[in-house]
C-alpha cells in the first residue's frame, strides 16, 4: 500500500537546480505511471460534461484509461477501463481524439459480449456455466477508481488508499473556494500533441518570468515581475505591488489595469489585448465592453484606482443585468487567491471572478517526448446560455489558439531539444519568480522516490 505522500509549505528561495532525467528518462517515465499517476488525484473532465445519468466519459492517462460515468443524478462512478474477460478496453477513443464521451444504459464489451451495468457490475457472460459457479460478481465486476469533484471537476484518483480529494487540494481549495468554479461552464477547449515532456509543457505556464522573452508585445502595458509561492503540493503565482523584491527591479512600477497616462484607455487595451491574443479568455467580453466605455463616462484624469473601482462596479451591473451574479470576494481573498494555481501535478487554473483559463499536459501514450495539451476557459453564464462544447483537436497556430499561446507553444519542443544537449547542465529556475516550477520538482521528487531539486552552491 502507497504512503500518502507529505509535504509541508517551504520557502524555496534558495537557489536551486535539478537533472533533466524527469523529462527524458525512459525508465523515469515508466516508474511515473506506478508512482506518480497511479497514486494523485487528476482533474479528468468537469462535472457538466455528463450531466445526465447514463453519461460518460473516458480519461487516458499514459497507458491508464478511466471511465467516467454519472450512475444517479447524484452521483459519479469511475472505473478502469477493462474488461473483466480477457482485457479488452471496454469503451474505445474514437479515432482523432483523445478521449471518448457518450450515454449509455449498459458498457457491452466489443470482443466477446460480456455486459457491465452503469454500478460496474457485470449482468452477462456469454456460457457463464463453462466456468462452472467460478465467476463471482466481486471477480468480473468492473475495478473501482476514487472519484470526487472540486469547483466543478471530476477528480480521480486510482490509489485506493489515498488521502481524501479535500485534503489533497488544500490549501489551495480553500484559498480558490470563494470564486465558486463549479458554477462556470465551458467556453471553448481544445487540445494539441506536443513533442516535449507532459512536465515541460505544463511548467511553460507556471511563471510569468517568460513574459519578456516569449510574450514582449505585453510590455507595453507594464512589466511582470511576478511572486511565486509553494503551497504544500500546489503553488501560485501573481502580481504584488508591495514585493519587496520589486525595488531591485529598475522600472518598479507593475503596469496592470488602469496604469499608463489615461487610466481609462490603458484598461481597455489591455483588456482588449488580453481578449483578442489570448483566445477570447483571461478576461470576459463583459469586462472588456465595460472598459471601452470608460472614455465616456469619466472625466479625463479620474486617478487610476477610482477608474478600475468604476470599470468593476459598472461590469459587474452588466453581468447582473444579464442574470451573472457576481461572487462576492473580498480584496484580502483576492490577494491571497493570487493570478495563476499549479494544481499537482498538471493541472494549472488562471481564475478571475467570473472566469478562468486553465490547462492541463498527460504523457501521451508511453513517449517520453510527447504529451496531450489541453486548454480551455470556463466562465460564468445566464442560466441555460451556457455553449455547447467539446474536446476540438487544434493545430497549434494563432488562428486557433490566439498570438499569446502559439507564442508559449514555440517553446515547448525547443526546451524538449535543448534538454537532450549534452552541454545542459540541469535547470536554475528563478528563486524568487519560478518557486511554482522547483516545487513541483520538489514534490514529484517526493512521489517518485528520486533526488529533490539540489543548491546551487
Ligand atoms: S474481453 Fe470483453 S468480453 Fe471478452
Ligand atoms: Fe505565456
């Protein structure tokens, strides 16, 4: 039996460095399937994907497949994918995609017949008698996975004897709770195969330190020297004026919303660069409509914070207008919820009040230079306004994915090739602005039984 693993918050302002091995090592990326994915809970859909009882989905991670099913209207079953008879994967992914999703009364296995019943429980084998009263329920029934959602997401985990999902996530459930997910939808999600290491994908969205070098078009509106804190598995990262590390930036001054020379035009294009090269996310059209008006209904030289107060105040009227109705979060909770979570170990939300953009990477079969990327945004709608969607293969280009993410996907394969240099001696990830990146290091260490990230001197 697994020992939870344990991990308590730590500073991580050391410098630190750590081995290419976790993103290269065949032998690494066979023990992570028994380590590391047999063993932590994994965001596996969102609970509207099946909202009806008969609703399924499958979940493939590396050489697993879950299936996903609503079994009552209260309740969600996991499974792992496989026939009791002779080991045929019950439910198959349909050719180009990646996973598959349905409704179905029964699971009917396509080799030989054998039928499972939406409990697990396998109700038909062909010529049971041959086996002579041997195949007992218990022996034929579907294997169980520990399923539990969180803000909206189905969570599984395949350890029998692991920690409950509640205990998993925090302190980052309680520190997220307040924004309520589970009552956004999707918007759009899309996925893409990358040649890089699922780690070397889900880590180029774990900092902001990259901003200058991969994204330099979104200096105009300010700089992005970022904070980055580990909290126990978890760790997020955001922006904070009051960062004493700041002052050994030279131009100190963070530009977000409402910076610039007129406040008022500064917050709309931002936004409006936010909306149109990030894919129509990390913001809303709400907020982006409410910051075009601005110019209109202040005055010239109304000081930034009273512009931002009256951009918020008039967005939020517009949503409620609508029948969104805004959460209420205090400024001390949407400090400490910060900008962007890294949810052990490849899950990553951007959240805001009334949405997020979220992404997820998984090892792509058992390559070690391959994995799935996922991203899609989740947003608050009226009732019964919510689109439909589903998984959309996206070729990784702007016209798909927006400037901002085809600027982060030209990194990923570069960094798989990079690290396969014999000249790479090991990562040195920021200590102030990249601590999200080490202590992801620091605690998949602590799954796999392997080296914690080293100091630097
Ligand atoms: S493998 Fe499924 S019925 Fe034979
Ligand atoms: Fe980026």
């Amino acid at each position: 039996m697994n020992k939870p693993v344990s991990i308590d918050i730590e500073e991580l302002s050391e410098p630190l460095t750590f081995p290419v091995e976790a993103y290269l090592s065949r032998d690494y990326a066979d023990a992570e399937g028994d380590r590391l994915w047999a063993r932590v809970w994994q965001h596996a859909g969102r609970v509207e994907e099946i909202p009806q009882v008969g609703d399924f989905i499958t979940y493939n991670v590396g050489a697993d497949s879950i299936v996903i099913v609503r079994t009552t209207p209260e309740t969600i079953k996991a499974y792992h994918n496989v026939c009791s008879h002779r080991g045929r994967q019950l439910v198959d992914t349909p050719a180009g995609q990646h996973s598959a999703c349905g409704t179905r009364k029964q699971f009917v296995c396509g080799f030989h017949g054998w039928r499972y019943d939406l409990e697990g429980k396998c109700t038909f084998k062909l010529d049971e008698m041959d086996w002579k009263g041997a195949l007992t329920d218990e022996r034929t029934r579907l294997p169980g996975v520990r399923v539990d959602t969180w803000g909206g997401w189905i969570f599984i985990n395949m350890d029998p004897a692991c920690v409950p999902l509640r205990e998993y996530l925090e302190p980052a459930a309680s520190i997220l709770d307040p924004f309520s997910f589970e009552q956004m939808r999707y918007k759009w999600r899309q996925w893409v195969i990358f040649d890089c290491n699922w780690k070397a994908a889900i880590e180029a969205f774990m900092e902001p330190y990259h901003v200058e070098g991969t994204h330099s078009q979104l200096l105009a509106y300010g700089q992005y020297y970022a904070y980055s804190k580990a909290h126990r598995l978890h760790g997020v990262s955001g922006f904070d004026e009051r960062d004493p590390a700041l002052k050994m930036k030279q131009s100190s001054t963070i530009t977000r919303a409402g910076k610039g020379k007129d406040p008022r035009v500064s917050t709309y294009e931002l936004q409006n660069e936010i909306y149109t090269t990030v894919n129509n996310a990390s913001t809303t059209e709400t907020l982006v409509n409410a910051a075009k008006r601005l110019v209109d209904e202040l005055p010239e030289g109304t000081p930034a914070p009273e512009v931002i107060k009256h951009w918020l105040a008039a967005a939020k009227a517009d949503d409620a207008a609508r029948g969104v109705i805004w959460p209420t979060i205090s400024p001390e909770q949407m400090a400490e919820a910060g900008l962007a979570w890294s949810i052990f170990p490849n899950m990553s939300i951007l959240q805001g009040v009334t949405f997020a953009l979220c992404y997820r990477a998984r090892p792509y079969g058992d390559d070690t230079s391959k994995c799935i990327f996922e991203s899609y945004a989740i947003e608050r709608y009226p009732a019964g306004q919510e689109p439909k969607t589903q998984w959309v293969y996206s070729e990784p280009n702007a016209e798909k994915w927006g400037k901002v993410l085809t600027q982060d996907f030209s990194n990923m394969a570069a960094v798989q090739r990079g690290m396969k240099s014999r000249g790479f001696r090991g990562t040195l990830p920021n200590p102030h602005q990249e601590r999200k990146v080490t202590n992801f290091h620091r605690v998949l260490s602590a799954y796999m039984g392997t080296g914690t990230p080293k100091r630097l001197r």
